[in-house]
C-alpha cells in the first residue's frame, strides 16, 4: 500500500503498535523508527526512555521517518503503554520459565495480521539493549515473540529486533512475489524468435562441420534445440546472438 504523492508506504489502519520497553540509546529509537516506517507501521510508543524524551539522537538517526518519532506515545510503565491493547506479543531470545506460546516472527505477524483484521488492538514489546524485557514486562503479555538464532550468541540488536519483526508484517501484509526477472528496456523473446536464432545457429554450425559425426548429429541438433529452449532469453539476447554469429561469417570471408 503506497502514498502515491510521497511513494512511501501509506500505514495500515489497524497495524499493530511497537513498544520500545525502557529503550537506553537514543540512536536504537530512531533506528526503529525507520524500520517501522521501512514496512508501512507508524505507531510507535515508548515507555520510560533512559536519556529522556525527546532525543536529538534518536532524531538524527530517524532520517526521514522522524514523524514516527513526533507522533510516539511517551509513557511512564509498561501497563500504561499497553492498557488499551486487545493482545499483546513480547520478544524475547531467552527461556523465562513461564507458560505461554512461543512464536517465530513469521507466525506471530501472521496471527497479529488476523488479530488486526477482526479490529483487534495489538501491541508487541521490545526490551531494553542491555538485556531485554523483564519478567514483570513479558507477564503482560500474551505471547512471546523468539527469532531462532544462533544459540551461542542470541542477542539482537534493539533495532534490528523492530525490524525482523517489521520485516515479518510487510511480508505477511503485501502480495509481492517472491521472485521477478527485472527487465532492462527490453521484453521476453518470442517462441519464434528463439527457434529462428535456433535456425540461425544451426545452418551456420553445419557450414562449419560442427555436426560431426553423421551418425550423432541428429541428437546433437535436438541437445543445441533443448539448450535453447531453456534459455530465458530476451529480445535483446537473441539479437546479440545474431550479430555474433554474422561477425563470425564476415571474419571468415574477410580471412580468405
């Protein structure tokens, strides 16, 4: 969903809330800022900064998602900040000894997503750098949100954190195919194109005495057929490959 003037992503109106938990460095906020933004979520609430609010370096390091940063809800505790969501996740890398889902990114933005279209309000927590949520945070919440990473080293950045998971809601909220051929100023060849620089290539080859011997060169024409068929050329290739193959022929004449 894109703003068609400013060609950023237009928010979603039930997107889930970020909640950045006593966050200490300035620079992280931002960070988050233009990681939310990155994935079209604007709602930013941040309890109990460290450095205190506003924060010039959470500004500078915003770059242009700075409006995420003027319109943050600023609150004193964790309760507060949550009070009016319907369902709550919390991220966490480490086990805390409590009784609730364990959920991947991927699974947590895809039951969010469903969550949001019901009109449920949802929140999803972000600890503090040094060393996450607390317990007294993630007992607050109804889920708890672990990207499987490297056990021997499982901490992530805040920022980086917002944006895995922010990664994960764009993916689980767009349509993007996961692969397209990018086309440079040109288009898919034609069926018959390919089969004439098929032709192309196979009269000159034979000029030249490359089907040999007799007995093979049936099966080696059908082998150079299936090569080109399952080339994705473009209109552009097959004309490369003509003027290669006429280069070759005045080369020849010319050297005799």
């Amino acid at each position: 969903m894109t703003d068609p003037q400013t060609q950023t992503p237009a928010p979603n109106p039930v997107a889930p809330a970020f909640v950045l938990i006593r966050p200490q460095m300035g620079e992280n906020i931002g960070g988050a800022a233009r990681a939310m933004w990155n994935f079209g979520l604007d709602r930013m609430r941040i309890v109990a900064p460290r450095d205190g609010w506003p924060n010039q370096r959470a500004i500078a390091m915003s770059s242009g998602a700075g409006r995420l940063l003027d319109e943050a809800g600023l609150f004193d505790t964790t309760a507060e900040a949550l009070a009016d969501c319907d369902y709550v996740f919390a991220t966490t890398a480490r086990p805390r000894g409590l009784t609730k889902p364990v959920m991947t990114p991927e699974r947590a933005m895809e039951y969010a997503r469903a969550l949001c279209a019901e009109g449920k309000k949802v929140g999803v927590m972000f600890g503090p750098e040094r060393a996450g949520l607390e317990n007294e945070d993630i007992v607050q919440a109804n889920a708890i949100v672990t990207v499987p990473v490297n056990p021997a080293f499982a901490s992530l950045n805040l920022a980086q954190c917002v944006l895995l998971t922010a990664y994960e809601w764009g993916r689980q909220t767009t349509d993007t195919p996961p692969e397209v051929m990018e086309m440079a100023k040109t288009e898919v060849a034609a069926h018959v194109e390919v089969q004439k620089l098929a032709d192309h290539f196979e009269e000159r080859l034979e000029e030249a005495g490359f089907f040999f011997p007799p007995e093979k060169a049936t099966n080696m024409k059908t082998n150079l057929r299936n090569l080109w068929s399952r080339m994705p050329l473009t209109k552009a290739d097959v004309q490369v490959f003509h003027g290669m193959m006429r280069q070759l022929v005045r080369w020849k004449n010319k050297s005799e």
